[in-house]
C-alpha cells in the first residue's frame, strides 16, 4: 500500500505511520526524519535548512521534493511505504503525482487547541526518530528510548512558542491538501481520540489492515 497521513503536527500521524508499516512490514518515510538526521550529520542541505525548521517553517519545496525522490527509489519502498509529513504543499502533492500513483490518503482531525496541549508532553528520540508522549504513549522506562536505548529530548520545534506558528503554517499551506485529495477520491478522515488505542482502531478500520 502506499499511503500518505495528512495531519496537523501533534495530531499523531507519526505513532499511526509506525502502527501500519509495523502492521504492513513497510517503511515510514518521514521527511521530518531525513531533514533532521542531515541537520544532525552537518550536510551542507543540513546547515542551509536548520534555521527554517527550528522556526516552524517549512523547507523549500525543490530540496523537500528531491529528498523524498532519492528517498522512494531506494528498494525497500518497492511494495509500498507510508508518507509522513510529506507533501506539506500543494506543489509538492502535485511532484508526488509524477513521481508515483498513491493508493490512500489518511488524515487524522484533532482540534488546534487540543494540539497545543498535546505538542508540550510529546518526546523524540534524537537517534532513531521514535516518537512517544509523556501522557498518551509513554516509553517502558521515563525519559529512555524503547527502540534504541536513547535519551529521549523535546524538539526544538514542538517548544511551545514555535507550535502556535507550525498550526498557522499547517492551516495554510497543508489544509489545501485535503480538497486536493478529496477530489480524488482518495481521502478517508479519522477524529483523533483521548486514547491511542482507540484511534489506532479507527485508523486500521479505515484502511482495512
Ligand atoms: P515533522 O517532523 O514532519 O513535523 O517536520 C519537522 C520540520 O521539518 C517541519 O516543521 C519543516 O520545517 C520540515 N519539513 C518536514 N517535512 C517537510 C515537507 N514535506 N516540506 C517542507 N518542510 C518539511
């Protein structure tokens, strides 16, 4: 299956990515992911994007779109992949659409206000990306990495002060995406819920897996 999750950031698109490629022994292709490990490593894409993604904004669209690129050629995206946070505009939705055909777009619905409660207790792990939360999807052991063993950090971005301008930039260049989809016929919406397993049903009811 190929898949795209469209959310606002908090909503949870990464834990659902990782549910169904778990579930469909596929990968999670975050480009959130692949930006920060070249911020992390020192590249010259890396140096030249990391003000703009500790700011909240988005990367430009050609450098986003040949990450993603490389990225869906390597053979492991051959049986399918799972897309997380991309595409983020519509000009990259329509760059997708030449590189391949997608089978689903998810979009997971939570209220900005309920966001900006959950954003504060998210947790990331620097070294595998994991994605956990201090309430709703806590790891085994505080503060530890349940993958890889890593102390877990709260993103530069998901600081509360940065959240507020990530919602506006979700609203008014990403929400587009929905009618872009919708008219495709591939658009299947899920409410987000309190409880994780609860919307991690409602996300396999939806996609029948
Ligand atoms: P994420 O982990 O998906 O929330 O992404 C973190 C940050 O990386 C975003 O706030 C953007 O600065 C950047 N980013 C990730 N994916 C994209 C994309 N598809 N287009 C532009 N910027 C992106």
């Amino acid at each position: 299956m190929k898949l795209i999750l469209l959310g606002a950031p908090g909503a949870g698109k990464g834990t659902q990515a990782e549910m169904i490629c778990q579930t469909l022994s596929i990968p999670q292709i975050s480009t959130g992911n692949i930006i920060r490990a070249q911020i992390k490593s020192g590249t010259a894409l890396g140096l030249r994007v990391k003000a703009i993604v500790e700011s909240g904004a988005l990367v430009p669209d050609d450098l986003v779109i040949e990450l993603l690129k490389d990225r869906l050629a390597q053979p492991d995206c051959a049986n399918g992949f799972v897309l997380d946070g991309f595409p983020r505009t519509i000009p990259q939705a329509e760059a997708l659409e030449k590189i391949c055909e997608i089978d689903a777009v998810l979009e997971i619905y939570v209220p900005d206000e309920k966001i900006i409660s959950r954003m504060s207790g998210r947790r990331t792990c620097p070294a595998c990306g994991a994605s956990f939360h201090i309430e709703y999807n806590p790891p085994k052991t505080e503060g530890i990495c349940d993958m890889c063993g890593a102390q877990l950090v709260l993103r530069a971005d998901d600081d509360p002060k940065v959240v507020a301008s990530r919602l506006q930039v979700y609203h008014d260049q990403t929400e587009p995406l929905i009618g872009f989809y919708k008219t495709r016929g591939l658009l299947k919406t899920v409410e987000g819920q309190e409880e994780l397993a609860d919307t991690t049903r409602l996300v396999k009811e939806a996609l029948g897996i």
